[in-house]
C-alpha cells in the first residue's frame, strides 16, 4: 500500500465538508462527544439540514452518567481507547436496534464519537483525546473503523477545541466519502488543522472495507508525514497508542537495523534484559520491553523508506513476539525524553559499544544551547542504565569494553563519573562466538545467494526469510535451498 502525498490538492472547508454529509440523503448517523471533543457536531447543525442526517447528537455529559451509559472502564478512566470503543459500538448498535431497516433501505448508518481532555493550567501541553468513526459503505455491508488518537499542544483550550472540531469533521467526511483510499484519508486528517496545534500519534483501520490495509504502515506514515515522532506496534501488527504501552511502566528498549535479526540482537536482549530484571527498582511484572529501528535506519540505503523492506523487519520481530517502536530520534537524549512523557521509572538502553562511542560524539549537539552537557542532563538526570555489549571486529582485535572504549580526554571525566555511579554497565555473560555477526553482512548474503546465513540467525528467522522471501532472498549460488542443521527449538 503505497502513499503519496499530492501537492494539487485541495482541501475542503469543515462547513462544505458538513455541509456534502447533510445533503446526502443516504447518509444517517449518531454523534457522541465527551469532554472537550464537542465542537463536530456543530459543524452540521450550522451547515443546514442536518436534521435529515444527524438521528441522535449527545455531548459533554456527566461522568456517572457516562458509566450508566457505557460501563466504566478499567481504573474508572474515560478517555482511553477503551471507552471510545465502547462508545462506538453503544451507539451504533442503537442505531440498528431502533431503526427499521425495511423504512429505511438505501441508508448507510455511522457512528462518530471521541472523548478528550484538553491540557489544563499544570499541564499547558498535555490535552490528549481519542476520535473515531463506525460506519457502511452500502446498506447490507458490515461496518469497519478508523481511531485516531491526538496529543493537543496550543495551550490555548477554545483553540485546541476549534482544532478538535475540524479534525472530526475531517475524519467522518474522509470515512464516508474516501474509504477506498487510506492515503486520502491520513492527507484529509490535517485540512485546516495545524500539526503544530495537534498531533496525531496513533491510527487504526479496521474491517472489510479496510482488509488489504497492514495498519503497522499506517504507523510509519505517521512518522514519514511528520504527524508524530515515534509510533508503537504490537507483536499482532495492532497499532498502539504511547500511554497504554509505557505509562509507568519500567522500559527497556534496544536499538537496531534488524535487517535481519540476529543471533547477537539475541545475545543483547536476553543478557541486558536478564540484568535489567535484578535492578532493585524493576517491576518484572510492570516492563516493557521494545525493539526499535529509528526512520533515519529505515531510509539508509536510498534515502526514501522502503516499504517492503519495513515490512520484513516488522514481521520477524512481531513473529518473536517483540513490540516494536519506530521513531525519528536519531539521538538517544530524544529517545529517554519521549519515553519520559508516560513514566518515571527505571528505564534501560542496551546498546553496543560503537553506539556508546557515537553517544560521546560532540557534533550530534551542536544545534543545542547546553551542548553535549545539556544532551547528558536529559539522558542520566532519568533513572536510565545503559547495559553495554563488548565488541569485536574480527578474531585478532581486542575486545572492546567501556574498560577500553575511546573517549575524547575532554570528555573522560564525564565517562569516568558515569561509569562510577554505575550508570553504564558491562553485559559480561555475553556469547563470543556470535560477536563476528553483523546485520549488513547477513543482508548481502541472503540477497547475493551465499550460504552459510542460516546459521548466523536465530531458529525460525531462516525458515520465515526463505519461505516469504524477506529481503530479496535468493537460494545459494548452487540453486539449492540450503536446510539447517540440527534441532531447532
């Protein structure tokens, strides 16, 4: 599914937009708003004959009046992805309990709903909300969805609520009228909606009109079009929303091509991991665990992502089982920051050793006031570890530790003091015989036909990469399909 942005295009007013729904005479729905979301509707009773659109229009009512309606939701929270579903499904299905078909047999029902919370005077940035939309696209057919979920960052409310409004119209008109194309779709969420104003960080397809749709594509336009930085998928392919996955949570996260995944990336998670599980403020039971690959990693060949290739990536991780985050924060300071907006618990980075050395590479702040030094404040004034994995280059070079790693003699105090205060630690119980192993390596063998990656991967990752031909595999030189040896787990 490729998208492309189109530079003729021309947007729609929120009051046209409104206005093509209401003289629709197919179109017949239910709105339901909570909070601060309840500026769409509106824009339909404004736009004239919305009474031969609008069935039911509820808005901004009283939490207990809420839970009668909907349940209450875990924690007893009311804007959470749970309860717009619920809202979704609640008044949809008013909408065929009450309403005869029979009298009504060329009518297309939906179901638009959100609940929001915009920011407040101790959080000038930290409104937040979820919208979607349920709905037919011919009078016999199923329904499908699209969710959003948006982070609100004027800190003016009347403006954030302005904004809302806009962003629903434009996601009902764009369901309605364009959902046989999910690139008009994600273009049509910023008509008249500055993304400076509103950040959409998590959107979700789903149903039949939406079948041949990979919604973990999705998440990654949202990153290439600049609506967000980082977007988070689940070992099903489920987009997820930052909040549910992270919020207080302890985070340990690894960065990587994984292009393919290795038997190191392996060797790095399982022994960072195992070590990040006996610090003394890790919840075991309250981790997330997440694997990312950063936009600048995914454009490294070309310069342009390549969707094929993404797409491999996430199947293997998502086939182990991994959550997966994609970002554009090429430094690791932006990278604890964001992971800093939903927790304030111990969090863990392993990386390599070559990574810790690009970390103390000066020109990477240049573009900040503080430097590196305010670059280091972000990262280790967090509880954060680094656990750092030895390297070594070929069998005759000296293993590489943060005993022996390069550092600028400026900035070795710096290292020295972070080392001390135990805030970079060596993996030690790491595996040597898979320290050779490098991503790029094992790429040009699968795509040139050499035999011999097999072994170089972990059990299964082989098999998939041969049967679904991930990353341009081609069988070894001798047109033979190699099998593996030995018993795979």
């Amino acid at each position: 599914m490729a998208m492309f942005h189109d530079p003729s295009r021309v947007q729609m007013s929120p009051a046209h937009k409104a206005r093509k729904i209401n003289y629709d005479p197919d179109l017949y729905g239910t709105f339901a708003e909570i909070g601060a979301g309840q500026e769409t509707v509106r824009h339909f009773f404004r736009a004239g004959a919305a009474s031969q659109t609008i069935a039911k229009a509820m808005s901004a009512y009283d939490k207990d009046f809420s839970n009668a309606i909907y349940g209450a939701e875990p924690n007893n929270r009311f804007v959470c992805e749970s309860r717009l579903k619920n809202m979704l499904s609640h008044e949809y299905g008013l909408i065929t309990e009450r309403l005869d078909r029979a009298e009504h047999p060329t009518r297309k029902f939906f179901t638009f709903a959100n609940t929001i919370a915009t920011s407040t005077f101790e959080r000038p940035h930290g409104g937040h909300g979820w919208l979607g939309v349920r709905f037919q696209t011919s009078p016999e057919r199923p329904t499908s969805d699209v969710i959003i979920h948006v982070r609100l960052h004027d800190p003016d409310i009347s403006l954030q609520q302005e904004n809302l409004g806009n962003l629903g119209v434009n996601i009902l008109h764009a369901c309605l009228f364009n959902h046989d194309d999910p690139n008009e779709i994600m273009t049509a969420l910023y008509d008249n909606v500055s993304r400076h104003v509103v950040e959409v960080d998590m959107i979700q397809m789903n149903g039949p009109d939406f079948s041949q749709v990979d919604n973990r594509l999705l998440s990654l336009q949202l990153v290439k079009r600049g609506f967000t930085e980082a977007v988070i998928f689940g070992p099903d392919g489920q987009n997820l929303q930052a909040s549910q996955v992270l919020y207080k949570k302890n985070i340990l996260a690894i960065r990587g091509s994984f292009r393919p995944v290795t038997k190191v990336n392996i060797d790095m998670i399982m022994n960072g991991y195992n070590m990040f599980i006996k610090e003394h403020r890790v919840d075991r039971s309250n981790m997330q665990v997440l694997f990312e690959i950063t936009l600048n990693n995914l454009q490294a060949d070309t310069g342009t992502v390549d969707e094929k290739d993404f797409i491999d990536r996430a199947d293997i991780l998502c086939s182990l089982g991994q959550t997966v985050l994609i970002s554009n924060y090429q430094e690791y300071y932006k990278l604890v920051e964001y992971f800093s907006r939903y927790t304030k618990a111990r969090m863990g980075l392993i990386m390599g050793v070559n990574n810790l050395v690009e970390v103390f590479n000066e020109k990477y702040y240049r573009h900040l006031n503080g430097g590196m030094l305010e670059a280091f404040g972000i990262l280790f004034t967090r509880d954060l570890k680094i656990y750092l994995y030895p390297s070594k280059s070929d069998e005759s070079s000296e293993l590489m530790t943060s005993a022996n790693m390069p550092v600028h003699p400026r900035l070795a105090p710096l290292y020295e003091y972070l080392l001390y205060n135990k805030r970079i630690t060596d993996i030690e119980n790491f595996d040597p015989s898979v320290l050779h192993i490098f991503s790029s390596q094992v790429l040009d063998m699968i795509r040139t036909g050499v035999g011999g990656w097999e072994d170089l991967v972990p059990p299964y990752v082989d098999s998939m990469i041969k049967d679904n031909k991930l990353f341009g595999y081609r069988p070894d030189k001798a047109g033979n399909v190699r099998q593996k040896q030995g018993t795979e787990a």
